[in-house]
C-alpha cells in the first residue's frame, strides 16, 4: 500500500508540473502573437490611410460590401454572419457620428458610442468603408471625411482602438 500512495503521489505532482509548465507557455504565447498582431495592425491602418490620401483602391484587406440605407444608418456584410452598421445623427448643429454596432452571428459588439453627439463632425460627402485582415482577426471601421480619416479597430474580437489622421 505505501508503494501505491507513493507512486500516486508522484503521478499526481508530475500531473501538476505538466499542467503549470503548459499553462505558463500558453500565456507567453499569446502575448508574443498579440505584440506581433499590433504591429501589423499598425501598418495595417497607415496603408490605408495612405491609400485613401492618394485615392487609391485598397487591395490587401478584405472590403466589406454595402448591404444597405435606411434614413441615415447605413450598414456593411461581409459573407452571410458579419454585419456592421454605421448611425448617424443630424441636427441643426451640423451631421455627427452617433455609433458604430457589429455584429457576428449572435455577438453584438458596441464599437463606437456618441452619447454627446457632438464628437465626430461627419460632412454630407462622408464615406464609410469596412476592411477586414485577410486572417480575419482585425476589422477596420473607416469614416471618410474631406479633412479627416477616423478608424476603429476591432482587435481580436474584443478590443477597439482609434486612430484619426488629417487628409492633408
């Protein structure tokens, strides 16, 4: 009996060890792919915003299709379960962006939210566009002003980030 509880023992802590040593190189794995994946998100949005400067198709992202007009939403698909709609809100102050909502199958994600509607100033030539990463991990809401670029980036399907750059 005491050879048995020794070699449970022994099973069981190299259980344990096995899991840790597993656990802790899976964290180091995910941080080292999430670093890498910011960097190339980052030359991700400069390449469209340099592309839309010189007015120039972008190429190398995925670009959603318009699905549709409905007063003053408009809302962009990409394939049959990705769905992304960009609200405006028009008053005598001028026409602000008040949201930006996507969805994904039964995931409703809030990318942008104006509760002030006086944040994003968008001009009647405004343009929408939604560009995806070609491995599907970044997705990039674009307002197209004549003076400004504005991009939300939805990181991993759980973080936005925002990135504003002058036309000139």
């Amino acid at each position: 009996m005491l050879l048995y509880d020794r070699l449970l023992m022994k099973v069981t802590s190299l259980i344990v060890f096995i899991f840790c040593c597993a656990s802790n190189t899976r964290v180091l794995g995910q941080t080292l792919v999430e670093k890498k994946l910011r960097d190339k998100e980052g030359k991700e949005i400069a390449y469209i915003i340099d592309r839309i400067k010189v007015n120039r198709k972008v190429d190398s992202l995925i670009e959603w299709k318009l699905y549709g007009r409905n007063g003053d939403e408009f809302s962009y698909r990409y394939k049959r379960d990705k769905l992304a709609f960009f609200k405006q809100h028009k008053d005598t102050g001028g026409i602000f962006l008040q949201s930006i909502n996507y969805y994904h199958r039964s995931l409703k994600k809030v990318i942008f939210y104006n509760d002030n509607l006086d944040l994003y100033e968008i001009t009647d030539q405004a343009r929408f566009r939604v560009w995806m990463s070609n491995d599907r991990l970044s997705i990039y809401f674009c307002v197209i002003n004549s003076d400004k670029v504005m991009i939300w980036l939805l990181s991993n399907g759980n973080t936005v980030y925002t990135s504003t750059s002058a036309m000139k």
